[in-house]
C-alpha cells in the first residue's frame, strides 16, 4: 500500500477481495475511484511522483513502466525501458524516476507532467466540420 504525500489516497494492489490491480482509495472513505491494470497480479512496485496526483509503476513480468493520474483516472504513460525493472524510485523534489533495471544498470526518466507540460491541438474530426482539442503530454526520458 502507499499512501499519496497529502494522505487523502490510497494506493493498493494484489491485496483487494474484489480482483487483481492497482486500486486507487479515498483514504476518508475507503472507496474506489479508479483501477488500473485490472486483473493483472504481477505488480511489483508504485511510487508517487512529485506532484501528488501521479503513479508510477512496473511489474514482474515485463519491460514497462507505467505512469497513472489517480486523481483523474488516464493513463499517462507506458515507457518500454528495454528489460525487465528491478526497482523504481521517485524524486520527492523533481519529476524523476529511477528504474534498476535487471542487469545492473539504472535508467531514469525526467517525466513533465500535465500541469507542467502538455500540448493541445485543434483537429478535424471525421466528414463534419467539428472541431476538437486533443491534448498530448509528453513524457522526456533519459538513458
């Protein structure tokens, strides 16, 4: 389990009767509000990024890791880091995580944020003539 730095969400996984996951709690209330990676049992670690609201998380069985918003519920991210992560670690001061790579090494990621970074863009969609604003956040990293 693991608290968020304000102490108002939960964080759990592989520990709820109701399946298999990361689940986001109200602390107040012990209610869900989100799951993620639902029915996957093979989560190893989590770790809050700096500002409060992010996740970052890897499992056992593969190459990824993975960056959650548990205030809003997307999916931020899912970083390929080439093999299987041993560890992850966040920066309490910066948007930098470390992930221990099975081989010894270490690569760290400099992660920018919604609230820091994000790119809006006006699009067409389909035959008519509305238009809608796609929003992308991107996530810089760093061998």
């Amino acid at each position: 389990c693991l608290f968020s730095p304000n102490g108002q969400v939960v964080v759990t996984w592989n520990t709820l009767n109701d399946g298999y996951g990361l689940h986001v709690l109200k602390a107040g209330t012990g209610r869900k509000s989100h799951v993620f990676l639902e029915n996957q049992y093979d989560i190893a670690d989590c770790k809050f990024l700096n500002d409060g609201e992010s996740v970052v998380c890897h499992r056992f069985n593969d190459s990824n890791v993975w960056m959650f918003n548990v205030a809003s519920g997307p999916v931020l991210a899912v970083i390929d880091v080439g093999e299987r992560p041993t560890c992850i670690g966040s920066s309490p001061n910066e948007s930098l995580i470390a992930v221990g790579l099975r081989y010894s090494n270490v690569k760290l990621i400099r992660a920018q944020l919604p609230r820091q970074s994000s790119v809006c863009v006006r699009r067409k969609r389909g035959k008519s003539k509305n238009l809608i604003w796609q929003c992308f956040v991107y996530i810089k990293t760093r061998s």
